[in-house]
C-alpha cells in the first residue's frame, strides 16, 4: 500500500460521517475519489451505518464491534 493510502484510510469513518473539517475534509475526499480500495470501504461503510441504524434493536457495543472489525478486515 502506498503512503499516502495509509495516511487518508484512517480518516474514513470521520469522513464518511461528516466530522472532517476544512482542508482534510478536501484532501480526503480527493483520495477517495481516486482510490478505488478507500472508495469501496466507504461505500461499506455507509451501508453498514445505514443498516446499524435500522435495527434499533442492536446496542452501542454492538456497533462498535462492527466498526473495529470493519477496521481490522479492509478488504
């Protein structure tokens, strides 16, 4: 993986989430939009938000759980 993959990757949950600001919001966006690897794991990320938010069922641990595993398995 190249560096600068590295450098944006984990900044995908904050993006995805619309807690980046200014000029690293930009910069992440703009990786995004050229990285097909970054591009797909937030698409995956989104979807996995969406269905969390769902299932109202489902606990804040549990959320989380999935956040980290989705961390640890990146494609």
């Amino acid at each position: 993986m190249r560096l600068d993959h590295l450098r944006y990757r984990r900044y995908l949950d904050a993006f995805v989430d619309g807690e980046l600001d200014g000029d690293l919001r930009g910069r992440v966006a703009g990786h995004v939009a050229a990285c097909p690897m970054c591009a797909r794991d937030a698409d995956v990320t989104v979807h996995v938000k969406h269905s969390l938010a769902r299932h109202r069922g489902l606990t804040e641990r549990a959320a989380d759980r999935m956040r980290l595993w989705i961390r640890r398995h990146p494609g």
